[in-house]
C-alpha cells in the first residue's frame, strides 16, 4: 500500500483559485485517478500546505517524516501547475530536493480533473 503525503499551495487551497480546497485531490487518490492510478492501494496519510514564501517546506516535509510514516510526498496540482507559477519555489527541481533531503520519492501532480 503506497502511503502518501499530500503538499498543497497553501494560498491556492485557502483561497479557492480555481480549486475548492483539497477534494480534488482526495478524489483522485481515493479513485486512483491520474498520478495514482499506478498503486495498488493509496492510503493518504497528511495533507500538508506550503505557506509563502515556502522557505519551511522541506523541514515541514522532513517533520512531518519524522511523525507520520509516508513513502512518497504528491505536490498538488496548485503547487505544480497553478497559473501563475509559484515565485517561491523551482518546481522543477523541487521534486529532486525533497527526494534528497527527505528520502523519499516525490511526484509531482495529483489529479486529472480539468
């Protein structure tokens, strides 16, 4: 069973840009949808949500490691692929970063909703 946690922009899920919150991305996991299709079993065990300027993402990530047992960390479809982009963070390298600091696999996307 894939144990998962979710990271959300924080300002997107608060605010509602475009996506109500976190039911979209639940969704997906609870029908294995988009990214999750490729488990067997999805258990989202956090939903965690960057605050800006997102300088504690990775420690939170890391803290949250520590506290609740997850092997790979989903960047929310409003952390990856909001319009506009994240200012705060270098999406394309931030997958790379958490696997290194956090040690644990990290995909970017959550969802195939429109």
């Amino acid at each position: 069973m894939a144990r998962v946690l979710i990271v959300a922009c924080g300002s997107y899920s608060e605010n509602s840009y475009d996506c109500p919150a976190d039911w979209k991305c639940m969704t997906a996991a609870a029908e294995k949808r988009g990214p999750f299709k490729d488990y067997d079993e999805v258990q989202v065990v956090g939903f965690l949500k960057c605050k800006c300027p997102g300088r504690a993402l990775i420690n939170n990530i890391a803290a949250t490691k520590k506290r609740t047992d997850f092997e790979v960390v989903h960047l929310s479809n409003c952390m990856v692929k909001a319009v506009p982009l994240c200012k705060n963070h270098d999406l394309e390298n931030l997958p790379k970063l958490i696997e290194e600091k956090v040690g644990v696999k990290c995909i970017a996307g959550t969802h195939d909703f429109a």
